[in-house]
C-alpha cells in the first residue's frame, strides 16, 4: 500500500465514484479500478461496495477513511513544512 493508493482511496470516496475521480485526478477508470484492487489485496479486505449507482464504503472501510483522511493530512503538513 502506498500513499498514492491512499490519495485514490479517499478521491473515490469523496466524489463517491471511480469515473469522476478518475478525471478529477486524471487516471482512467479502470486505471483507478486496478489501483483500488491491489489497495484491497494489499490490507486483505474490501473497502468499497461497488454499484451503478456508484461506491459506498464497506463497515472496514468506514472504519478506516477517518485514518486515512489524517494520514493524507499529515503528509501534505510535512510537505509544507519541508519544502
């Protein structure tokens, strides 16, 4: 898992789908499908339900969003604070 998968992570939760994070980040969709998979196969669960409506999270997803989101913080504070 990287911070990058994390970043993927947290874009498709916000925009609560994998298309329009894509063009908010300018990946493809199944660029982004791919790097959630191996996000998923990494930590060994799922942290996305996936519909035509869209995404949701799992209840593990849930539960790790809020740690997501802070580790996400943390390294832009870093960056600012080193560059």
């Amino acid at each position: 898992m990287t911070l990058r998968h994390l970043e993927i992570f947290s874009a498709v939760c916000a925009q609560e789908s994998f298309t329009r994070a894509a063009e908010a980040l300018g990946y493809t969709q199944s660029g982004m499908t791919h790097m959630m998979n191996s996000l998923e196969r990494d930590i060994g669960f799922p942290v996305l339900l996936r519909g035509r409506a869209g995404v949701r999270l799992t209840p593990a997803g849930e539960r790790i969003y809020p740690l997501v989101r802070q580790v996400l913080s943390a390294s832009q504070a870093l960056d600012r604070e080193i560059t």
